[in-house]
C-alpha cells in the first residue's frame, strides 16, 4: 500500500455513521479496511490521500482508494443513539485541557499541557467528585495556592464553569489536528448552549 508523495498519512480521517453522526477519528489504513469492506456509504470534505493497493490478477490494473477527511460508514450502528443519550465521556487530561482552551480557569493563562494540572473545584477530600462537572484546567501555581480549599475559602474566581462533553464533543476533544472541514461538520452536531461551540465558532470566524 503506497500514497500519493506529499499527502500526511499522519492526517486522521473522521468516521461518521450513515446519519452523519460523527463516531471516532481513523487511520488510513483503517479507511482503506473501510472501502474494502464496502461499507463506505459516502464521504465529504476535502481529498486526504490517494492510497495505491496491489494489482489486480485479472485486469492488471492498480487499485487506487482516495480517501476523504469525512467518511460515513454503514453497519454497526444498531443502538448507537441509545447509547450516545447515555454517554458519559472518559475523564483523562488531555480532553480536560482541550475542553478548557488550555487556559487555567483561575487566573486565565494559557500553559503548554506539562505545565497544566487537573484541579476538583470541590475537592476530593470534601467529597467532590473526579468528574468533568467539578474538574478543570488549572496551572500549578493556582492549583498549590487552592490547595485543599473550595474557590471561595481560596477567594478565587473561576473563569468558566466546567461541563460534562457530549459524544460528538468528545470526539473533538480527542482530535490530534483536526481540519476546517471536520471542525465545521463536528460544530453542526454539538449543543447550541455548549461553551464550546462558542469558542469554536469564534475560532473558526477568524480562520476564515
Ligand atoms: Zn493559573
């Protein structure tokens, strides 16, 4: 299997399911499994990369996959709006720092993600939960200077108030780089109300 020179292979393709509903980010190899399996229904956005594949026995001819930045695929879909109603996302750093813009939430500066901590608005020893509704982004020093205190025994200020993603939401947050295209179809399916979609837009309206 070879690809076009110039095209990253490292770029991952977003699956959605036939609805349209975005599922996970994919390789290329596992697009390419994809189209061999013939469950691709139909993809948009923009051409990722032209995968060559062997030759065929009887026609000689070299088979060529192009793969797109979004792919809908069919099968396996039984129940998955069931459960996305449920869906409660993996807590894990690297999301939390993403949800948060990788701004501290007390006092509003961005940090590179080694210098970021996870800090429990209300903390784990007063029975807070390690949950994203009381969990958020915060850099060492407001987090040692918090320390074992709610935001109003510390007399600091929380920036944002911390929410819990939904699927789609969470599909964002886990993209290594995800393009234009992809953060527009993925914007169209989070919630209106969602602090993200904000932010996103916004990015967006200055990219373009
Ligand atoms: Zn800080």
């Amino acid at each position: 299997m070879t690809a076009n020179p110039g095209s990253d292979l490292n770029q991952q393709a977003l699956r959605t399911d036939v609805s349209g509903m975005p599922l996970e980010w994919i390789s290329y190899r596992q697009a390419v499994r994809f189209y061999h399996l013939d469950v691709v229904a139909y993809t948009c956005g923009a051409l990722l990369y032209e995968v060559h594949g062997g030759i065929n026995a009887i026609t000689g001819k070299r088979s060529i996959v192009e793969v797109n930045s979004i792919i809908a695929t069919r099968g396996n879909v039984k129940g998955i709006h069931k459960i996305r109603q449920h869906y409660l996302a993996p807590l894990n750093n690297t999301a939390l720092f993403k949800r948060d813009g990788h701004m501290c939430l007390y006092c509003g500066n961005k940090f590179r993600s080694k210098l970021l901590s996870r800090d429990h608005v209300t903390p784990i020893s007063r029975q807070g939960q390690d949950a994203w509704n009381n969990v958020v982004t915060a850099c060492r020093r407001c987090n040692n200077h918090k320390a074992g205190r709610t935001p109003e025994e510390a007399g600091m200020e929380l920036l944002a108030i911390p929410f819990t993603p939904t699927h789609a939401e969470y599909v964002y947050l886990q993209g290594r780089r995800v393009l234009a295209d992809q953060m527009k179809f993925l914007l169209a399916h989070f919630p209106r109300t969602s602090p993200l979609h904000d932010r996103l837009s916004r990015e967006m309206n200055t990219l373009v």
